[in-house]
C-alpha cells in the first residue's frame, strides 16, 4: 500500500484531478484513527469531530490550488499532521477569542499523554507559540513533536515516519519536551 499511496501523491502533483479520489480510500482509516486518537479526550459536547478533522486536513493537503510536491508516504502523514495542528490550533483560537477574562491555568507536558487535550485552548495556544520557536532552531524535532502530539503517533510510529530509530527519537522526544517546557514555562512567568 505504501507503494500505491507515494504513486498517487506523485500523479496529485502532476495535476492528475482523479488522483486525489483514488488516494483518499488509501489513506482515510489511518488518518481517522489519528484523528480519533487526538480528539478521544475532547470534551463533551465538542464540536470538532474526528471526521471532520479528517475532511478539512485532506482537503487543505490535496484540494489547495497550490501543487503539492509530495516525496512519499510519511512526508504526506507528515503534512496531514501539521495539517491537523492548524486546524486545532485556530479552532482554540476562535474558542479563545469568544471568552471574556478568565485566569490562564498553568499545564505541564506530560510523557505519558503525548496528545494534548484539546478542550485546553490555553495549553494548546501556548504550544503552538513554543513550537513555532522552537521549529526556528530545530525544525526536525519540532516536525517529531508535531507527529506526537497534533496525531498521537507512538515513539516507532514517528520513528518510522521520521526514517529515524526509536532511540533517537526517544532521545529526542526528551529534549523537545524539556526545551518546550521552559519555553511555555516562560511565558507562564510573563504573563503573571
């Protein structure tokens, strides 16, 4: 299958317009379970679906206007992943704009939840921040932060995408979330 899918996302950058309906077959239970994982501690009452995220992350990869050079299978998943943390991240911020006041509650990054609660826009907010910053100075590990957290990827799973070993991405998955950590940290202390 891994073969099938590099071969269409090649024909979706050679323009071929049925090319995006062939691959969406191929590719929709993995990027639903993804997406069911991110979203399995939404709250209740969540409007956000894992379908939806889904949808909207499908068609901003392969129904943008703009061609997509896509090298293969895990560069797509990759996408589909900074995809689905945009998408969150400007669903946190149209649910932070609609609050009035309100203290920001403080929240750690924790190893053994890599998917970050999304009904938490503070936290979520703040991550996006640190991780913009932190993608300037080390843009492999912020993509390696991005398959964990925006999709729930386990350790071999990114490791995987990554073309990495599971050592180093362990490595550097504790790196990442200590230099994120004293990222968000900091901006807690600023803003108090």
């Amino acid at each position: 299958m891994s073969g099938d899918v590099t071969q269409i996302l090649s024909r979706i950058e050679d323009g071929d317009p049925h090319a995006a309906n062939q691959l969406l077959p191929l590719v929709y239970e993995e990027l639903r379970k993804l997406a069911s994982s991110r979203m399995s501690q939404e709250a209740v009452g969540q409007t956000l679906q894992p379908t939806a995220l889904v949808h909207e992350a499908f068609m901003r990869l392969v129904g943008s206007e703009s061609g997509q050079d896509w090298d293969n299978r895990g560069h797509f998943f990759a996408a589909a992943a900074e995809a689905m943390r945009r998408i969150l991240i400007d669903n946190a911020r149209r649910k932070n704009s609609a609050k009035r006041g309100g203290d920001q509650a403080r929240h750690d990054l924790r190893d053994d939840d890599a998917v970050l609660h999304p009904d938490n826009s503070d936290t979520l907010l703040a991550l996006d921040e640190a991780l913009t910053r932190f993608a300037e100075v080390e843009p492999d590990m912020a993509r390696m932060v991005e398959l964990r957290y925006f999709t729930g990827l386990t350790i071999e799973e990114t490791a995987k995408v990554l073309g990495v070993s599971p050592r180093t991405t362990k490595r550097n998955w504790a790196y990442a979330r200590a230099w994120l950590k004293r990222a968000m940290d900091g901006a807690e202390d600023d803003k108090s």
